[in-house]
C-alpha cells in the first residue's frame, strides 16, 4: 500500500493524463495505475472495462508522451534542474522516481564496519561498503533492522551515505567543543560524536523538542556520553549567545526545502513552490550568520542542505563569504581527499574563486541530493 502511494505521488501528472478516460472514482483509477504488486492479482479486482483502460495505458510508449508527463515535476523546479545538469536531467529524474535505497552509518565508537557487515551476513543480510563513506554499508530491499541484535547493541544507525559525508567534512577532534546546529534528529550528531571518541563537548541544538526527544533513545544506543541536546527558540536564542567565540567547528545543516530527497519524500514536490523556496532562503541566510558567530578563530564552519536548487545552496554559500571576508572559504574536494575519500573531486562542483562545493546527488553518487560548503575562521 505504502509503496502505491508512493508510486502516484512519484507519477501524478502522468496520471492525471490517463485518469479522464478511465471510469470510476478518481482515486481508484490512481491506485490502479500505480499499483505496486503483481499485474494478475491487480487485474482480479477490476472490471473488464477498467482492465481494458489499464491494457491501452500500459501500451502508451514514454517517448510518445509530453515532457511534463515524462519528468512528473511541477515546472517552477524544472528550469533550475536543467540548468544545472543539461543533459543529464532525465537520469536524475529517473533516479527521483525509483525508490531510496538502505544506508547503514557503522557506530565506529562502538564496532567497527567489518564486523557489523560479518553480523549482517549471519543474518542473511547482504551489506557492501559504501563508495565513499568509510563508515558506510549499502543493503538491497529494505530488511526489519529495528531488532537486529547488532542494531539494538547500537553498533549501527541507518543514514544515507551522504549524510554521513557532512558528518565527516567537519572533520571534529577528540576534546573540541562542536555544535550542531540545526541537530533535528541527531542522526549526524551522533556520527560526530563517534568521531570525537565521546571526548569534549557536542552540543545539538534545535528549534523542536520534541525531534530531540526523538533522539534520545538513540543517542543512549550509542554509548556516547559527550552530547548535550539543547532545545533554543531561535537562532539568537540566550544559549547560542553564550557560546559566541567558543566553538572549534560548527556544522548548519539548514532546514531547507528537502528537494535532494524526493526518492524518499515525493509528496515535497507538490508541497512546495518558489514563494516557499524565497522564505526558506531568507531564513537559511539567517541561521548561518547566527551560527558563524560561534565559531573561533581558526575554527570550521560547514553550510549544509539537502536540497538541489542553487537559491539554497551556492547563493547562500556566495552571499555569506562576500558579507564576512574573515571566514577564509575552504576547498570541500582537497578537505576530503585529506580525509581519504575516494574520488573526492567527483562529488564536488566549482563556485567562485575556486572554490569547489560537496554536490552530490542521486543518478550520480547514489545519494540523495546533498550540498555543503566550508569555511575556516581567520
């Protein structure tokens, strides 16, 4: 059922398309055309005339259909894809309409990768290292993970790939004091916090309690006795204040439109427009001067989303450098070639200046869509 769903939300404006000419409650006709299961026990259910329907839409080659039919996306986030990616817009748009696959992040505070892939495998869990996370393993299908021995032990924490390559781009060191700014439900705070070794101070700030709240169970699965949730009102809030000047690295992973997850969530597309983007833009540029505030001299400062438009990315990313010369901009791909990355250059773009960004996205690196940019304090 779930899978339905998300097979018409993937898909409305192809089904919009076929809907008129069929019969019967419109919703019927979507739950038929994107019936995710066996076409025989589909076909059982239907009347012969909606069986008739479904036969000539199945017929209808893509090639012969409108682009807007072809790519399923509202045309405000059309331009700005094909900007970027030219020709290979249509392999992201396919990816978009394939499901997500399953990333593992390896508590390397607790286990290491090797032996997490060998418990998976005694369950019959085929898991293969990621391609450039080391903390990373890939499984096909989505198995129950939720009462593996190894999962309950908090020897793992599922988390895309390119989540973990934000966590490890900042690059935290045993003793530091780190903030995590926008921590939601902790998934990469506690990827720092095993980088750190359960050493120094890791503070995970958000603007909702309750996401913190969330993180709690999981934060005690990890081991970890170095973090310090903290809910503030806002950016400005009487905690951050506090902290001004103190911090060795900052990450901001923004709140921001989510478009890099549209395998995942593809109801955002339809939830949103450009009104939505100008406000989010707005507020992004905003939680990151805040947060910049915290970082020392020679500290790190990391900008991230996961969306895939430049409004949310690269312009923000210009803007903040032009407006604070002392925050020096760093070159993402050389950070991760430090870090042994491999192919570092590939999941990284040009700005200004030489600049190179972290861009990932999902026909390319089998990721969701991931931005970040760096800066060293002066």
């Amino acid at each position: 059922m779930a899978e339905t769903v998300f097979t018409v939300l993937r898909k409305k404006q192809l089904f919009d398309h076929f809907a008129p000419s069929g019969s019967g409650p419109r919703e019927r006709r979507f739950a038929i055309l994107g019936f995710y299961g066996p076409g025989d026990f589909l076909r059982s259910a239907l009347t012969e005339q909606e069986i008739n329907w479904l036969d000539q839409c199945e017929k209808i080659k893509p090639e012969d259909l409108m682009e807007r039919h072809r790519h399923n996306l509202p045309e405000w986030l059309v331009a700005p894809l094909k900007v970027q990616l030219g020709n290979e817009f249509w392999p992201l748009v396919e990816s978009f309409n394939k499901g997500a696959g399953l990333d593992l992040r390896v508590n390397t505070f607790k286990a290491k990768r090797v032996d997490v892939q060998k418990a998976l495998a005694a369950s019959g869990i085929k898991a293969l290292p990621t391609p450039f996370s080391p903390w990373g393993l890939r499984i096909a299908g989505k198995p129950a993970l939720n009462k593996h021995e190894a999962f309950v032990r908090g020897d793992f924490e599922v988390q895309d790939e390119g989540s973990q390559l934000l966590a490890l781009l900042l690059d935290a060191k045993r003793g530091e004091m780190v903030v995590d700014f926008c921590a939601g439900a902790g998934g990469k705070t506690l990827a720092i916090g095993a980088g750190m070794r359960s050493t120094g101070r890791l503070y995970a700030f958000d603007t909702s309690a309750g996401r913190l709240d969330s993180f709690k169970s999981r934060l005690a699965r990890s081991g970890l006795s170095n973090v310090h949730p903290a809910a503030i009102a806002h950016e400005r809030d009487d905690r951050v204040k506090r902290l001004t000047g103190k911090i060795d690295r900052v990450l901001v992973d923004a709140p921001c439109t989510g478009l890099g997850t549209l395998r995942r969530n593809p109801d955002l597309k339809w939830r949103q427009d450009m009104k939505v983007v100008d406000a989010m833009v707005v507020k992004q540029a905003a939680i990151l001067q805040s947060a910049a505030r915290l970082v020392k001299s020679g500290g790190r400062l990391v900008y991230a989303t996961c969306s895939v438009l430049p409004q949310e990315n690269e312009a923000i990313a210009q803007a903040f450098s032009a407006a604070n010369p002392e925050f020096l901009a760093l070159d993402v791909a050389e950070v991760l070639t430090g870090l042994k990355v491999e192919a570092a250059a590939s999941l990284c773009s040009g700005g200004e200046n030489g600049q190179r960004y972290l861009r990932l996205w999902p026909h390319r690196h089998q990721t969701d869509g991931f931005f970040a940019a760096m800066w060293q304090k002066s």
